[in-house]
C-alpha cells in the first residue's frame, strides 16, 4: 500500500513543484487553481476566469510533501526530491479575507486582481 501510495503522492508533489509559479519575493504560487469551480463566483451566472492559491490546493500540496517527508523518517522511501522541499519551504500562505462584523478568516481563493499583482 505505502509503495502504491508513494508513487502517487510522488507524482503529485512533481507536479506541483513544476506548475507552481515563483515570484519575485521567493514565493511559489499556484495559479489558476480553484478546484471549486469558479470559487466566489459559482452562483453567479456568468463564468468567472480562474483564480489562484486556493487554499484547497494549498492544503493538499503541503499534505502530500508532509506524508514524502513522514515515509522518508520511516524509511520506507530512500531520499526525499529537492524540488519537494522547496515548494513545502516557498509555498504561497494561505489566503485570508476579512469579513466585517466576523474577521479575517480562510478565503477560498486569491482573486485575480490580487494574484495578478507584482510582489
């Protein structure tokens, strides 16, 4: 099962290690992710355009390195990938709103015009 496991979660942890996006203040972001089809806008009836860092696939990201690194201290898999520890170390926060009257709590996503930003 973990060797079955371990090649998926590998796979992912390459993936996004390779899709992820690394701006200029060191930070790898992901873009056009928002696995929720259409985030804040999916009640809205015309399509919104893609977002990113949505936290579900922040999550999951960091998931997948976290479980790398636990079967590494195992010793069920011999060496853990540079590029997995890079995207663990660099990944984008996760992205918070503030809402009046309940305070800053988890976004489902950064916005385009926030993402599109330069940092």
């Amino acid at each position: 099962m973990n060797r079955t496991l371990f090649k998926f979660l590998a796979g992912v942890a390459d993936f996004c290690s390779t899709y992820g996006v690394v701006n200029s203040s060191g930070v790898t972001n992901l873009p056009e992710t928002c696995a929720q089809e259409m985030c804040q806008m999916r009640t809205a009836a015309a399509h919104m355009p893609s977002e990113s860092n949505n936290n579900a696939d922040l999550a999951y990201a960091r998931m997948v390195v976290t479980k790398l690194k636990q079967f590494h201290a195992e010793g069920l898999i011999p060496n853990l990938r540079p590029q997995w520890l890079e995207l663990e170390a660099s990944l984008a926060p996760y992205p918070t709103v503030d809402r009046l009257g309940f305070g800053v709590g988890f976004a489902e996503a950064v916005g385009l015009a926030a993402a599109s930003r330069p940092t």
